[in-house]
C-alpha cells in the first residue's frame, strides 16, 4: 500500500517543478554555489597559511625549552658575559626519557657571537648542537636552499646560516666567514649550508654549528646550555612544570609562550573562515527558503490537486524537499569546483615578500576533507531551508483549496 | 453498493458553529450517474466532498466498496482514494508543469500496479476515447477549458475507479461544451460501468441523470 516516498514518480515531479522554473532555480543554486566556493576558498587559504606558520614555527622551533637560570655566582668564568650552563644534564635526560609525551629531545650550547664575513659582521646568536640527536628535532633537509644539512657539522669547521642572515653577510656555500666569542677567541668556519624557514625572524639570526665547537672556544668540554624538547602531544605542556619541580636551577618555557602572536592569528583566521562562510551559506539558505515558499503559495491548487489523485503529505514533503537537495547538490559540487580553481589560482600568484613570512606564493591547503566539509555544509543548509517549506506545502488541505476558488 | 452513507452530520466551526448537513443518507449503486443540485450553500459541495473522502470531519457512517471510510489511517485514505476514487472540478486543474499525457499518468505512476509503459498505453487509449488523442503532448496550458476538462475526465479514469466524483464539471464551461462534457461523462462512465456523483446547478445535467437528489438548507429533499 503505502511505498517509500523516494521513487522514480516523486522524483519526476520535482524535476518538473525545477525545470518549470529553470530561473529562480539557477539563482538558487548559484546562491549555494558562492557560500560553498567562500567557504572552500576561504578555509583552504586561511588554513593554508595557519599550517604554513605552524610547520615554519614548530618545525623550527622547538615545543618546550629548559634553560640554566643566571648564575648569583658567576664569578668563575674569566669573560664579563657569563655562559649559563646546565649542571644535571643527566637527571634531565632521565626524566625527559621516562615521560611518555616526549618525542625527542637534544641538547644545545647556545652562545652569543659576532659573525664576519670578508665585507660585513653581525652579532648573532649561535646554536651549537649535536648533529644526531638535532636532526631528530629540526627536518632541515626540507628547508636547505643551498648546500648540506645537519651530517655537514660532524666533518669540520662548518656552520649553517639562514637565507636571511647569509644574504646580509654576502656569503654563500662555500665561503668563509670568522666567528668571535665574547671571551675573545675566534675560529673560521665553512659555510656548508644555508637554510629558509620562511619565517624571516628565524631566517635573520639561526646559525648551526658543532656543538664541540663552541665547548672547545669556551674552555668547558661537556657544558651545555639548553635543552630543547619535542612532544608528541603539543597542547600538553605540563612537563614544563614537571621539569622544574625535578631539576633546581633551570627555567623551561613553552611553544606558546614564544608564539603568541602566531596562535592567536591562528584563532582569528578560523574564526573569520567560519563565520564568513556560515553567513553566506545562510544568505542561501535564506533564498532557498524563499524561492520554496513562494512556490508553495503559488502552487497550493497543485498540491491540494495532488493530494485528491492520491499523493499523501510525506509524498508532497519529498517533492519539495528533494527540489531543495538537488540545489544543494548541483550547487555545492559545482562550488567544490569552483572552489578549487580560485584556490588553484591564488596558490599560483606571486606574493611579495612581507617583512615577515618569505614564500614565493600564497600558501594554499587543498585538503580533500575540506571539499567533503564544504558539500554538507552546503547541502544540509538546503536541507534545513527547504524542509519549512516543504512542511508548509504537506500541510495543504485539498478541500479548503478547491471550496476556496 | 458502491457508496453507503447513513446519517451524515457536519459542523462548520467558524465562523459560528453552523450545520452545514443534517442526517443525511444516501446509497449510489454500481453504474448510477447521480446529480446532487441546489442553492449555493445548500451543502450540496459539501456533501460531495465527505462523499469523496477529502473531508473525514463529520458524524455518521461512510461505506465505499464496503471499506469503512473512518477506520482508514490518513495514509491508507490517500492511497484508497487514489485506486478508488475519479475527481473532476470545476476548473479541472490540470498541473501546468506537465503535458497532457504526463497529467493523465500522474495518478497511475502514483498507484504504480502497472509498468510505465503500460500506463502510458493506457492513458494514450483514454485520451483517444476523450477526443484528446492528438493532444498527447502538449502543455496542459495550452488547452481550451473544454479541452482541459475532457483531459481531466481522462485523468479521473486512468486507475479505473469504481467511482467518479464531479463538482461543477461544466461550471465553467459554456452551453455547447457544457453538453459535450456531460455527454461525454455519461457515455464512458456507462461504458465502463462507473457510479458517477456529480455536484452542479445545470437543470440539464439533473433532468438527465438516473437520479436527481436536491439538497435544501443541509437536508436531502425526500
């Protein structure tokens, strides 16, 4: 007796209707085309450039860093500027190994020096790091422009520059340029690579060298002056409290304290993606809305007509509802498509170099499970527009209609 | 019996509590045409839609086909109503979206008891015995009211009815196709052994149906 509504029969009216009215359903579904195509080209950017900076930062930096506080006494070292170093560097390694939420983690001897290249000289700030265990923390292969990564740094003298930095100094791979440590003593080093994380705050000061490097210039074969940790969980920094508990005399600070102004640029990114995209999709929906409704009051002979030959009210509900769907449908893969193109388009322009991110072009996501986001929200915002309507439309009482003319 | 009605009352609430039929009762047997005449507001439309099942608000007994029309669920009276039930109006309502032919197989592609093919087959044969046969596919719009109307009579057919319910069917029509139209109603209903029941105003309809039932201020006239 009483069949599924969805049937070819059903169907069939409803196309009819669209095709009747191929204007209003066209605008229809260019209306869900703009709020999907916002919504992709808005998430892919804006998702694009928070990934961009998370991978530059977090890639370049690591989560947690623990640190020697300044020394009351420093007395004992003979250069005015004192070197802290971390005394129990064993005791950190084995609360750093037994903690489940570390992935890796390296030790650094970090040091102020001044840098000069045949033509100019910068002060700097040194990371010497021991080239296994830094290569677990930093992917640098990903990021060379020129030259070797972290391997070149157990052979000789060698020094890693950021893009920046080089270009300031007018070297390139290969060159060599003079190192002096606050307590005088000086070394040449070899140019052997030079590295671009895209972030020009990073790209004007990073240098890599050998860790032995500067604990022979420093006097103090096995010091070292940080700890730098990776986690598995980022947003989990509660060993930086664990640390300090454990170990006397160091400092630790996380991720988030050193990129604020990245995380909270982060969050308003997300929040204009959604909410843009959400009030243009509402925009349709409204239109939707509107267009079904009109239809329906234009259309409530028809309906009390279909009614009397023998379409019930969930047959009446499906032919309007699914009139809706199929405008969400159409419009929300073509504004996948569309989507895409723009999305395509802006990752291929050029963009000048800003004084703080170095790339060639706009960054752009092309996750695929944004598209799929971008249909339902595109096809459950037709969904939820056309059902009042179609509600309205069930509702019709064939008898008043035909009483009424 | 096709149709057994006994003691029928309806109330019309608004705008003041109004009874619009008071016990009415009346029997339509296989392959009668039978006209209900009267004033405007005699409940002649009235009774015509209790009698068709679009208006399930009323006291009293309803048979058809000797279902009780009451014990029906709101769904399982669409679907009564769509195998049992032929409607033709006023103004016959064809779906302007749809051709001619589409109009005609709406109701049986709703039943859906026969192939498409075999309900296009159908619909073409009643549209040649409506005089529409050369019509088939043109926009319902296009068509003369008296055209609209033989395609309706068609549309009421197409399930193959035991009843067909007319209001007004030539209401709107004038004397020539108003003759046509009502010849037409009663040569292929008879043809097909069909009960007709038709609401209208036309003395010539009344005067010559098997039965003339007037209706005066909610009552039947005896």
């Amino acid at each position: 007796m009483s069949k599924h509504v969805f049937n070819k029969t059903n169907l069939f009216i409803a196309l009819q209707y669209l095709s009747a009215r191929k204007k209003q359903s066209f605008l229809a579904t260019i209306g869900v085309l703009i709020g999907v195509t916002t919504f992709i080209v808005m998430i892919n950017f804006m998702t694009g450039v928070n990934d961009f900076l998370d991978d530059a930062v977090f890639n370049g930096s690591p989560d947690i860093i623990v640190s020697a506080q300044a020394k009351e006494n420093a007395t004992k070292k003979s250069f005015s500027i004192a070197i802290n170093t971390i005394e129990n560097t064993g005791k950190i390694d084995s609360v750093l190994r037994k903690n489940q939420n570390v992935q890796s983690f390296a030790h650094q001897v970090i040091s102020p020096a001044i840098l000069i290249s045949d033509t100019r000289q910068f002060p700097g700030s040194i990371n010497g790091v021991f080239a296994a265990q830094e290569s677990k923390m930093v992917d640098l292969e990903r990021r060379l422009v020129q030259g070797e990564g972290f391997q070149s740094l157990s052979k000789e003298n060698n020094i890693l520059l950021g893009i920046s930095l080089a270009n300031r100094l007018q070297v390139s791979t290969g060159d060599h340029i003079n190192m002096i440590l606050p307590n005088g003593k000086n070394i040449q080093l070899k140019v052997s690579g030079i590295f671009s994380f895209g972030i020009t705050t990073i790209d004007n000061v990073r240098t890599y060298v050998s860790a032995n490097v500067l604990q022979n210039l420093l006097g103090e074969n096995d010091i070292v002056t940080n700890v730098h940790i990776k986690l598995k969980n980022r947003d989990d920094v509660s060993l930086k409290t664990d640390v300090i508990t454990v170990i006397d005399g160091v400092s630790t600070e996380d991720w988030k304290d050193s990129n604020k102004t990245i995380v909270i640029g982060n969050k308003v990114r997300d929040i204009l993606t959604w909410s843009v995209s959400f009030a243009l999709l509402l925009v349709a929906g409204f239109g939707i809305y509107n267009i079904l409704n009109i239809t329906v009051i234009h259309k409530r002979k028809d309906i009390a007509v279909l009614k009397t030959i023998g379409y019930s009210s969930n047959d009446i509900i499906f032919i309007f509802l699914i009139q809706s769907i199929i405008i969400g449908i159409i419009g929300a893969i073509l504004g996948g498509v569309l989507g895409y193109a723009i999305s395509y388009l802006i990752s291929t322009t050029p963009l000048d170099t800003s004084d703080f991110i170095i790339v060639d072009t706009y960054p752009i996501n092309f996750k695929f499970s944004y598209y799929i986001l971008g249909f339902w929200f595109g096809v459950l915002t037709t969904i939820f527009s056309g059902y009042f309507p179609s509600k309205k439309a069930s509702k019709v009482d064939p008898v008043t209609i035909i009483r009424g003319i | 019996m096709i149709l057994e009605a006994k003691h029928i009352n309806k109330f019309f609430q608004e705008p003041e509590t109004h009874q619009v039929l008071k016990d009415v009762s009346i029997s339509i047997s296989e392959g009668e045409l039978v006209s209900v005449y009267g004033e405007s507001g005699s409940g002649k439309s009235t009774l015509l839609y209790v009698l068709s099942t679009l208006d399930t608000d009323f006291q009293g007994d309803l048979k058809i086909q000797n279902q009780e029309i009451k014990q029906l669920p709101s769904a399982g009276l669409t679907s009564f109503r769509n195998k049992h039930i032929g409607f033709v109006y006023q103004f016959h309502y064809l779906l302007p979206e749809f051709n001619v032919l589409q109009n005609v197989m709406l109701p049986a592609m709703k039943l859906a008891q026969k192939s498409k093919e075999e309900i296009k087959k159908d619909a073409i044969s009643l549209l040649g015995e409506v005089g529409m046969g050369a019509y088939t596919k043109r926009p319902s719009y296009q068509l003369s009211g008296g055209q609209q109307q033989r395609v309706a009579i068609a549309r009421a057919l197409i399930n193959n009815p035991s009843l067909i319910i007319a209001d007004e069917p030539t209401g709107n029509l004038d004397q020539k196709n108003s003759d046509l139209i009502f010849d037409l109603l009663k040569e292929i209903t008879a043809s097909k052994n069909k009960s007709v029941v038709i609401a209208t105003h036309n003395s010539k309809i009344y005067s010559n149906s098997h039965r003339a039932i007037e209706m005066i201020d909610g009552f039947i006239r005896l």
